[in-house]
C-alpha cells in the first residue's frame, strides 16, 4: 500500500526582500539568509492510522534519512 505522508517545511523570511514574491525558488534556498526552522509532518502508518509531529531544525538530516518507503 502506498503511504501518504504531508510535509510542511517551516523557514525564516524577512517581508523586506527576502519572500518567495522577491526571489524565485533557487535564490532563497541558495541565500545566505536561508535558515530551515523546523518541519511538521503527518504520516500514515502500516495499519491505516496516521502520526503526527514536529522535527526540529536539529533533527532534520535524521529526519530526511528515514527509510520513505
């Protein structure tokens, strides 16, 4: 059964100059002011049930390493 799994990447923004309605895509994740928060998450389990949560800016190279499958 193919999971579903919603991911919402929380990161800092500046409303002068540094939004996605300033800069495409590619320059504010290659911008030094670019800093990753957090993310939030809901995922669906094996039996049906989904889990919920937040990772920290610590604990997201963990986080992106689990096995998705």
């Amino acid at each position: 059964m193919l999971k579903k799994i919603y991911i919402d990447i929380e990161c800092f923004y500046d409303s002068e100059g540094y939004t996605l309605k300033d800069l495409s895509l590619t320059e504010y994740l290659r911008d030094p002011r670019f800093k990753l928060l957090g993310c939030g998450y809901y995922i669906q389990l094996d039996d049906g049930t989904f889990e919920y949560g937040w990772v920290k800016e610590d604990g997201m190279k963990e986080f992106a390493a689990l096995d998705w499958k």
